[in-house]
C-alpha cells in the first residue's frame, strides 16, 4: 500500500499510525522499505513526543525472558539497507538485549550486540539502543556474543547510539549516532508479533 499521500505535504501522523495499524505485517514492512532517507528524517522529526515508547513495544509484556521477538529493519544506508534487529528480555536484568542480524557481507562487521534502555535528557521519551554495551547472556540460537570494538565491527558500531520514536503500534523509526552525534543515518524497524 502506498502511504505517501500521508506524507505530504504535511506528516498526518495520527492517520498514518491509524492506516499503519490497519495492516497486516507485510504491509506494514512494505510501506517502511518504499520510504526514503529524506523520509525517514522528516517521520523521525514528526514522531517526537507523538507516541510513547517504552521497552514493551520491543518486546511486549506477555513474552517471557530470552524469546526473541524480531523487528524487520530498513535504514537510510545505500546498500545493505534490510536487515533485522532481534530483541530480547533478559532475566532479573532491566532493558533489553538484542542483536543487529545480517546476511551475506553485510553479516562481515558481525552481530552487534547492543543493551536497550529508556533515552535520557534530550532523548527523554525514546529508547536508547546502545552498541557500547553488550549483553552477558543470550538465547542459544543467536550468534556468540562480541564487543563492538574489534577491527570490522568498530567501524561499524563502535561509539554507536541508535534513538527510536514510535509511529504506531508496530512500526518505530530512529537515528544513528556516534559519539553522541546523528550520522545523517535513519531506519525503520517492524515488529513481528511473537507467536
């Protein structure tokens, strides 16, 4: 389904979370994969402080400790633009721990294991994905646990801090940062219901 005429010439960020809502999962990743850099800026700007988000829109509250729930992922990148983040509780641990998941050579920077947590100061409201930090555990099935500082996987997420806003119920979009400043990359991520 083609959104756009949500989209402009102004963001109607309450239809577009209604319309959002009314698909079905493939519709939902299909709308976010058509949407451009420039697009995702602009939806990024128009989502702050327009839904809450807090860590049971990663993963809700009915799902048990280290069940992975996956978001499909579309960023602002030229190439190896899908990707997936997977998402988990971890067990008598506050936030969330998950993982960037990629194939092919977008895989070679490998997992980028990251904690989940509620933004602070200016990203008040938002969840701070953060890369600096990597999780203990993990379940079985993901890939073993690597910091983010080695030679390929500290270009690619050493120093990185992803902030997510929320669209609808199932869709969020965020910003890259390094160190503390955007990269002038964004991506939208789709949450697949468990089960």
């Amino acid at each position: 389904m083609d959104v756009s005429v949500l989209l402009e010439p102004t963001i109607d960020r309450t239809r577009l979370a209604e319309v959002l809502d009314g698909l079905g999962h493939e519709g939902r990743v299909h709308a976010a994969r058509t949407w451009s850099g420039a697009r995702m800026a602009a939806l990024y700007d128009a989502a702050k402080g327009f839904l809450p988000i807090d860590l049971d829109f990663l993963v809700p509250a009915s799902v048990g400790p280290l069940v992975e729930v996956v978001h499909e992922g579309h960023n602002s990148l030229p190439m190896f633009s899908s990707f997936q983040k997977r998402f988990v509780k971890l067990e008598g641990e506050d936030g969330l721990a998950g993982y960037n998941h990629n194939t092919g050579l977008a895989a070679l920077p490998g997992p980028g294991y990251f904690l989940v947590k509620p933004g602070e100061g200016e990203h008040e409201g938002e969840l701070a994905i953060d890369y600096r930090s990597v999780p203990k555990t993990k379940p079985p099935s993901w890939p073993a646990i690597e910091d983010n500082r080695g030679l390929l996987g500290g270009i690619v997420y050493g120093g990185m801090v992803d902030y997510l806003r929320r669209l609808s119920s199932h869709v969020s979009v965020g910003i890259a940062t390094r160190d503390e400043k955007p990269r002038g990359q964004f991506f939208t991520l789709v949450r697949r219901d468990p089960g």
